[in-house]
C-alpha cells in the first residue's frame, strides 16, 4: 500500500543535496492515463462525459466580447438547450419526469463550468435554487403545481434569499411574511432598503417568479425564516406586478451571462397555500404548526436541504482548475524562454524549477480536490436519494460541504491567477481563457455561503463533536485526557520533539525525508495540527459563564481566526485523505507516481503551515528544511509525467479551447530553432560581440 511504495521509492542522501540542473527528463510513459482518467470520472462518469461533450458543442460555449445583453440572451436560449435535452430534469422525481439521480444531476452540472460559467450558474439558479427549493422545501400540492412549468422553463424563477443588508446571516433577514387570518394570505414586505432581495440570477430581467424568503409572522409571533412561492412578473409583458419593484444588478465582475438584481415587496399578498410547507405551516385560522419543534434546528434544517449548492460549487472548482492546469503545462512544455543550459537552446519552462513548484503543487492539489469532491457528492448522493438520510448524516454533509466548498474557490482562484502568470503575456489574452475563467470563478468565493463564514461553522462543529467525547466521562477519564495534553505541551515547550527529530536527522536528511513521505507520518501530522488547534480553543472557551450572551460572543471573537484556521486544517485533512484512499487502490506505475503527487500535496501542506509545525515543537528545524528539499526532489521526479497527469484530466482542445494549448507554440519553437540552425549551417549567423570582442 501506500505506506510501503513510500518507503520502499525513499528520495536518497545525494538526491536532497545535489545542485538541480535544467536538463529536460525524458518523457516516459509510466502512468496508465486512460485508467486514471476514468478512474477521476467517479462514479457518475457517463453523466459527466455527457455534460463534457456539451461543454465542446460551440451551441454551448460562450462568445467572447459579447456585450451583457447579447451575453445574457445568449445564456437564457442555452438554458433553454438543456431544458429541451432533458438534462436538468436528473435530480428531479421520477413521477413528474425526472431521473432522481441527485449525484449524477450535480456531476454533470459542474461540468458546465467548461462551455460558460454563466451557462452553469444559470442553471444552478433555475434548478438547483429556485426549483430545488420547492421540490425539497415544499409539499405534494407545490410539486404538482409550480414544480412542472419550472422544469420546462416556462417559470424562469429567482431563489430570493440574500438581501443588501443581510448576506450570509440569513437568519436576521428583513423582509416579513405576515399572515392575515380575514383573507387567509400572507403579506410579503420590505419594511427599509437592506431589506431589498439583491444578486438574484433572474432577477433583473427573465424571473416571472421567485421563491421568497421571509420572517414568518402569525398570531403575533415571529416563527423564524421560511419560503414562500411568489409571482413577481407578467409572463406576457414582463412587467413587475403591483407592489413588486426591482432593480438590474448591471455589469459584474464575471458571470455577466446571468441577470442579476433587486427585487423589493410592498406588502404583497400571497395566497396561504403558497407557504413552502414542509417543515413550517399555518392553519387558516393562524395556527403554526412545525414538526420541528425547535426553531434553531428548524432553521438549519430548512436550509440544509440547499446544500446541493455549494457541493456543486466544489465540483465546479476543481473542473476550472484541471482546465487552467492542462493549459499552463500544455503551453509551459513548449514555451522556451533563457539560454541557461546551452548557447543554442532555450530552455523550456517546464524545466524550471519555479515553474514547476507553481504548477505542480497546484496540479497535486487539484487532484486531492477532486477526490475529496467524489467523496463529498457520494454522501450528498446518500443523504438526498434517501439511502443514509439521517439527522447525522445531513449534519456531517453539511460540514463537508461548507469546508471542501471553501478551500477548493479559494483553490480555484489561486491556480487561474497562478496559470495565468505561468503563462506570460498569452496567460492575458482573454481568447486564452484564464483571464475570463478567474473573473467568473472570483464570485464562487462568496456565494452559497461566504468561505470565511463557512469556515467559522466548520469550527464551531469540531468544537461541538471536541465537547460531545467529554460528555458523561469519569473524572478518572478526564484526569487522564488532561495529563496527555500537559505532557504534549510540555514536550513542546522545551522541545523534546525536536530533540528527538535533530537527533535521528543530524547529518542523515534521507531518513528524515523517507519519514515525511509515509503515510503514517503525514496523517499523524496533519491530524495532530486539528486535533491541538481544537483542544487550545476548546481549553480558551471553557471558562466562559454559560448564559452570558455578550461574554460568549466575546469570547468566541476572540478565538475567531484560530477558528477558522483549525477548519481550514480539518479540511485540508479531508483531501489528503481523499487522495491517499484513492492512490491506495491504484496498483504499478500510475501507484508510485500518484504516490509522489500525494506526497506533494502533504509536503506543501507542511510546507503552508511550517511555522505553527515548529512552533508547537511538532516539526525540528532540520526535518523542517527537509519538508522543502523533498518537495524540490519530488518536482524533478514528477516533471516526466507532468502532461500525463493532466492528460488524465480529460479536457480535449474543445473544452480548453486556448490556442496557447493547442501545440501552436510548440510548432513555433520549431520554427525558430530550425531557423538559427540553418544559419548556423551556413555560416550567415552573425557573431556576438561578446564573442567578437574575444577573437
């Protein structure tokens, strides 16, 4: 497994400390790219080849240098493709004509990325939001009534829960449902302008109707946030109806292929029956009634059943960063660029050692995302088809979703600006794509849940499951745990770990980079990371007062970047362990070189996060350096394989659609040097003065 191919491919003593040189590696076919290919498909991979040959299909794929409007017509009528395929019907119930695939729905859908950002989110807007609202947030009337024309598309519709004053907090939104008892309507207002609903795709121009979210107000008690199913236009004139107001969002930052705006309400009367009942309903005389007794986890509930939203923009994430990757090595294999090595040469970039730090780290990354992603959709997949929904489940993929969802935007940002500079100049021109793909990707950050919000709901739950072990526990047990964390951060303190580590390591780096490169090692180090980062917050909160409102707050303020550092920790911890799975069922050749991938994805983890390794006496100083020498080894063993694993990857000339991946560079460089070699043949190439000046 693993940890034996590890052990048994160590990097030696001269590989840590032999000066690198620029000499190109051959190219050998050592990875079975064909296996590895499907094998990253998963387990929906029909879906997403369907959703690929799409993505190649110039019907889908965007203009550039349209203008917003011809951009947004353009992405309604693609939509409108889809629609007429049947390919946004997968995740919905077999008895209204859907497929009720929930995994295959959103592998497919995140590969949309490919054609047009817009194209995808426009989708997910329709269908994933707006649609999915009412078909997992309502009941068996509002599926059989506004469910089929949403499917058609004869409702374009906007999911209308974000407001200007209220982004993420979607609990102290504004905006009030308040029942009349007399007419048996709810009354849907904006009582002051942070209360406009704003960024909605559909808003501005295509909605016809929207799922609103609001305060429910009854019998003078306010039951909290739930959904209602409101008309906001004409379908014949488009004009807002009476009390509905709105606004066009106007020109973004990216994904201008989606109708964004502000939607307002001036107590509008919605029909009782409109109320998307399925955790929250009113009698007509007032009565609310939940099966939920608790309006916290009624709350959480309601919007857990939209995480599809942010599992999508995971998926989505790592489909845009393969894309700038396959880009970057493709151009980076054939751009040549300094004499270093030969007086007639360039060298090219991919020999560089800079050049492959900032490429192949990324590449080892995005692999671990993808895995992490398969494992993500697999348990959204069990929870939504019924298989493993239970109250636990639906937390635990909340969690993952919130996490993986947070690290791979980020993710997908850093390697489009990383692809972007890798590739120069051409990396600027926008019909090489990078430069179009990280304006659309940028908003991913801060949609479905800003990362950094999401990352504080991450920690608050490893404190919750921290707590739950201590629960009911024997002062013997609790005596013993808290002898264990003294000794630890004893240890730390005068640097028995260290002293142990220069030991062994003193002189000797290739034990010491054989021991980084196990699998036992790195998961005892990252995990060890979350683990202590957790325990210290807990032992910081657990003298707060319960009770004291203001004093909790403050508390939790105060270890607010810890916080959120120790769920960045715990899901970098969730991908290595992804891929480390995934490696371990691969056998030969593509083992050993996934092998090294994996051991580049943890030894830059490492590497990210040193100070705190040696700081917490986890890491010494000298096995610290050699985190970095064996991440310089391991890009020279991963540069012949380079275009292989991003071969693997999937993406034809079709999906990229870069010229600078099209091999034209390459052609190019063969121009220029048979060009200079037959001067030189001939005699005609003139002298440098350098040279001249020598003779």
């Amino acid at each position: 497994m693993v940890d034996t191919l590890s052990a048994s491919e160590p990097l030696e003593a001269d590989e840590v400390h032999t000066p690198l040189d620029l000499e190109p590696k051959p190219r050998t076919a050592a990875i079975d790219v064909d296996w590895l290919g499907r094998d990253l498909l998963g387990t929906w991979a029909e879906r997403r080849l369907a959703a690929r040959a799409k993505a190649a299909n110039p019907d889908y794929q965007r203009i550039p240098n349209q203008t917003m409007a011809e951009h947004r017509a353009r992405t309604f009528g693609q939509l409108q493709l889809l629609v007429d395929d049947g390919a946004v019907l997968v995740a919905f119930p077999k008895e209204l004509g859907g497929g009720d695939d929930h995994g295959g729905n959103i592998a497919g859908f995140e590969e949309l990325v490919l054609a047009d950002p817009s194209l995808q989110i426009k989708s997910g807007v329709q269908y994933g939001l707006f649609g999915a609202a009412v078909l997992h947030l309502g009941t068996t009337y509002h599926h059989e009534t506004f469910l089929p024309p949403i499917m058609r598309f004869d409702v374009p519709g906007a999911f209308a829960m974000t407001e200007t004053g209220h982004g993420s907090d979607v609990a102290s939104i504004g905006t009030t449902a308040t029942y009349d008892v007399g007419a048996e309507e709810f009354v849907i207002h904006t009582p002051f302008r942070g209360a406009w609903k704003d960024y909605l795709g559909n808003a501005a121009v295509d909605g016809i109707a929207a799922v609103v979210f609001a305060k429910l107000v009854t019998q003078g008690v306010d039951h909290g946030v739930h959904a209602f199913y409101v008309d906001i236009r004409d379908p014949e004139t488009g004009e807002f109806l009476p009390g509905i107001g709105g606004e066009d969002d106007g020109f973004k930052g990216g994904l201008n292929g989606i109708d964004n705006g502000r939607l307002h309400f001036d107590h509008v009367r919605v029909p009782r029956l409109n109320l998307l009942n399925r955790y929250g309903d009113v009698a007509a005389d007032g009565t609310y009634s939940s099966p939920i007794e608790s309006p916290g986890r009624r709350f959480f509930t309601m919007l857990g059943t939209l995480v599809q939203g942010r599992v999508s923009l995971d998926g989505a994430s790592a489909v845009a960063s393969k894309a700038a990757l396959a880009i970057a090595i493709r151009y980076g294999s054939e751009r040549r660029q300094f004499n270093a090595a030969s007086d007639v040469e360039e060298e090219v970039l991919l020999d560089y050692r800079r050049h492959q730090k900032r490429l192949f780290t990324r590449v080892a990354e995005t692999y671990a995302m993808s895995y992490a992603h398969e494992r993500l959709l697999t348990e959204f997949d069990g929870v939504f088809s019924g298989r493993t929904d239970t109250p636990e489940a639906r937390e635990d993929l909340e969690t993952l979703a919130a996490g993986l969802k947070s690290l791979s935007t980020w993710a997908a940002l850093d390697t489009l600006q990383e692809a972007r500079e890798a590739c120069g100049g051409a990396g600027f021109l926008a019909e090489n794509r990078l430069t179009l793909l990280r304006a659309d990707m940028d908003i991913y950050a801060t949609f479905e849940g800003d990362n950094t919000v999401l990352l504080q709901l991450v920690g608050k739950r490893l404190l919750g499951d921290f707590a739950k072990q201590f629960r009911g526990a024997s002062a013997a047990h609790l005596a013993q745990f808290a002898a264990k964390e003294f000794a630890g951060r004893a240890a730390a303190q005068v640097g028995l770990h260290q002293v142990a580590q220069d030991v062994r390591d003193l002189g000797q780096p290739a034990p010491a980079s054989r021991a980084l490169r196990t699998t036992a090692v790195q998961r005892e180090l990252l995990t060890d990371r979350v683990e202590t980062m957790v325990a210290e917050i807990a032992g910081r909160l657990r003298h707060v007062p319960r009770g004291d409102a203001a004093k909790t707050a403050k508390a939790f303020n105060n270890v607010q970047n810890e916080l959120i550092e120790a769920a960045r920790a715990w899901a970098e911890l969730q991908q290595w362990k992804a891929l480390t799975e995934a490696v371990e069922r691969m056998t030969g050749e593509t083992a050993r070189v996934m092998t090294w991938v994996r051991d580049l994805f943890a030894l830059t983890l490492l590497e990210r996060h040193l100070a705190w390794y040696l700081a917490n006496g986890r890491l010494s100083g000298t096995r610290a350096k050699v985190v970095t020498s064996t991440i310089e080894r391991l890009l020279v063993k991963i540069r012949p394989h380079a275009l292989d694993l991003v071969a693997a990857f999937g993406l034809e000339d079709e999906h990229l659609r870069a010229p600078i991946a099209s091999g034209a560079e390459g052609l190019r460089q063969a121009e220029a040097m048979a060009y200079y070699e037959e001067q030189r043949a001939a005699g005609t190439l003139p002298t440098p003065e350098k040279q001249a000046k020598r003779g």
